[in-house]
C-alpha cells in the first residue's frame, strides 16, 4: 500500500468496508487508514461550518460508517476532535 492510501484514504477506497476488506493491510494499517479517514471528514466538517466549501455528500454518515469499521477492529477513535 502506498503512502497516499494512508494519507487520502478517500481517493483510494469507496467505503470503510473496502478498507475492512483489503486483504494487503494488517489490522494496524486498517485502523492507521480508518483513523485518517476520519480525521479528514472531521476537518472537512470543520470547514464547512465556517463557510468553506468541502466534499459533496453526507459526511456526518459518512463520519458514522468509519467509526464504526474501526470499532469493528476495536479500535474506538469517537473521541477524537478535529485538529484545526
């Protein structure tokens, strides 16, 4: 797996499920992934409560469906804030 695929996981796989299913990450690398992903929709909910433009969709849903891969590995990140 590349850099970027930790780095930008959204550009990389469509769901968490995908990520969940990747049979060339450890579950270290799983939850690395997950935990990026989630941070980056953190940020991006960020900006777009001050009025900056970010991804289109429903990134709450979104937030919800990572969360819950990297609670199905264990690993429990809800209590993470976006860093700005």
């Amino acid at each position: 797996m590349s850099e970027d695929h930790k780095l930008n996981p959204g550009d990389h796989y469509g769901s968490p499920a995908e990520v969940l299913a990747d049979g060339t990450l450890s579950q270290d690398g799983k939850i690395e992934v997950l935990t990026n992903w989630a941070n980056d929709i953190r940020l991006l909910q960020v900006a777009e409560e001050e009025n900056m433009p970010g991804a289109a969709g429903d990134l709450a849903a979104r937030l919800a469906e990572v969360e819950q891969a990297l609670l199905s590995l264990g690993h429990d990140d809800t209590a993470h804030d976006a860093k700005a």
